[in-house]
C-alpha cells in the first residue's frame, strides 16, 4: 500500500445534494477542477472515506447485486458493499474499488496505481463512485437523484424531468439562449430533490449531460415538467398517477438494491401528489419557454 505523498493537510470534503463526504488520506490540491465548487469547509461530514494507493484484491466469491454491463459493478461484501470499476474493453481487471459498511457511513478507496499516469494529483474518489455512493445515501430516507434539468429562476427552481432522449440538453440549451439572464441551469442531466421544512430543494450536481451544465447552487422547488419533444410548444395538466408514474421512471436507481425502494417509491408519491406536474410538449426554441412560464 501507497499513500499519496505531500504534507499532511485537511481532507477534502465534498457535497453534492447537502450530501457531504470527506476523503481522508488525499491532498486537497488533487480535486478536479469541475468538482471545486462542491468543496465545504465542514468539520462534521456526514460520510467519511479513506483513500489509499494500492493493489486491488477481488474476492473470488463474492455474490454481485448489480452489473452495470460496463466498466463497474456492485458486490455484496461482509461489511457492507462494495463498488468496483473495470478496466480495459471489454472491461476486465479490477482497478479501482470503494468498500462501504453496512450503514454506508464508512469507506475506503483504492487506486492500483499502475492505473495511473506520472502524476501524483489524482482524486482517488472519482466518478462514477462518487456518483453511486451519494445516491446510496440518497435513497436511504434522505432524497432522490432525478435525471433532469433545471433552472434556478428568481430565487425557485423549475425542474424539467425526462429519459434519455427526452431533451434535457437541448432544453438547457434554449434556457441559455433565449431564457432570462438572472436564471441559473443547475444541470442538464442529473438533479437532487430532498425533503425541506417548507416543502423541497432542489440541488445541482457536477454530473451533466451533453450540454456540460452543472451547478452547485440549490433553491426551493417551483414546478416539475415532464418533456416530450414536439413540433409545437404546448403545456398540458398531468394527474398525480401519472405524475407519480413518470417520476418513478426518471429516478437513478444504478446498482441499488430492489428491496430498498420504498423509500423511492414513496417519496414519488409525495412529489406526484404535493407538486402541481405538468407535461411539456415543446420545440427547441424560446416558444418551450414561453409555454412553461419560464421565458
């Protein structure tokens, strides 16, 4: 086992969503560029992880609860779970792993290092752990992660919900050509809804879309539509069942165990109900604004 070398600093903290983790053992100066608006001087987070240099040792039997079919997975492990990316294609060798315990409080980080290049600023937590991890926490009574768009417009946020292929980029697009000049796109892509004493907030993340929006600002819920893309603009009512349908379908739910999902489902229902949801039908340009009262 390697640590990374430098002088012995404060630890990194991160926080995406109000969700806060520190990574222990890493030089600060090793945080990527797009994740240093996320950085919080917070002396209590709420996760705390070790990150190591090292060999990556793969149990032989461990039982897998989720292949992404791509470069990583999720094992069950006797502490906890374990996350563990792949290298090469088609992805092979275990390269980088995060174990977590039982109450996925706790964690720890490995890089092999022969993975890296002759560059000692690496940030060991990197995506898509990072991404899974919070959206683990997440889903353990505390919000949810939507695949969504949004827009932080006179201090309240509109969410605009979809699938891929729905238009969230092209929509995020628009917003920055034709919508107002004191509106703020959160995301493109990736969205965080939690519970608040006044109703919900609504959190960018740093894991956009195409159109590369990320934010880390956050704001009060105002409205949440469902795209459809159309030849013209037009905003239409949904009823809470179908509101709670489609916003089950748009939950990033990766790699979490089934039997979890209460919560999720719950907390759908809530939103489906408690929030007016409303279908945009829309062409890209400023009319989808105009149709969603945001123009």
């Amino acid at each position: 086992m390697r640590r990374l070398p430098g002088r012995r600093k404060l630890s990194p903290v991160l926080s995406v969503g109000g969700i806060s983790i520190a990574v222990d053992g890493v030089d600060p100066s090793s945080v990527p560029d797009h994740l240093h608006p996320y950085s919080v001087n917070e002396s209590e987070p709420m996760v705390r992880c070790r990150g190591e240099l090292g060999p990556v040792e793969s149990p032989e039997a461990a039982r897998v609860l989720f292949d992404s079919g791509g470069v990583w997975r999720v094992e069950e492990s006797p502490g906890g779970i374990r996350l563990v990316l792949r290298s090469g294609d088609p992805p092979g060798r275990d390269y980088h792993v995060l174990d977590l315990d039982q109450n996925l409080t706790r964690g720890r980080v490995r890089l092999d290092p022969g993975e890296l290049e002759d560059d000692s600023r690496h940030f060991l937590l990197r995506d898509p752990l990072h991404e899974l991890w919070t959206s683990f926490l997440l889903m353990r009574g505390r919000g949810l992660l939507l695949h969504g768009c949004a827009l932080l417009l006179e201090g309240r946020v509109h969410v605009f919900l979809g699938e891929s292929g729905a238009g969230k980029s092209t929509l995020g697009k628009v917003i920055e050509k034709h919508g107002p000049a004191k509106g703020t796109i959160l995301s493109d892509d990736r969205l965080v809804v939690r519970p608040h004493e006044s109703g919900y907030q609504v959190y960018g993340t740093p894991w956009h879309g195409e159109a590369q929006f990320a934010s880390h600002l956050h704001g009060p819920l105002e409205s949440i539509w469902f795209l459809d893309k159309a030849p013209l603009s037009e905003a239409s009512e949904l009823s809470p069942v179908e509101s709670v349908d489609r916003l089950f379908r748009v939950c990033f739910l990766a790699g979490w165990p089934r039997t979890g999902l209460d919560f999720v489902l719950g907390m759908c229902q809530e939103l489906g109900k408690g929030v007016p949801c409303r279908l945009l039908r829309f062409r890209p340009d400023e009319t989808a604004l105009v149709a969603a009262g945001v123009a």
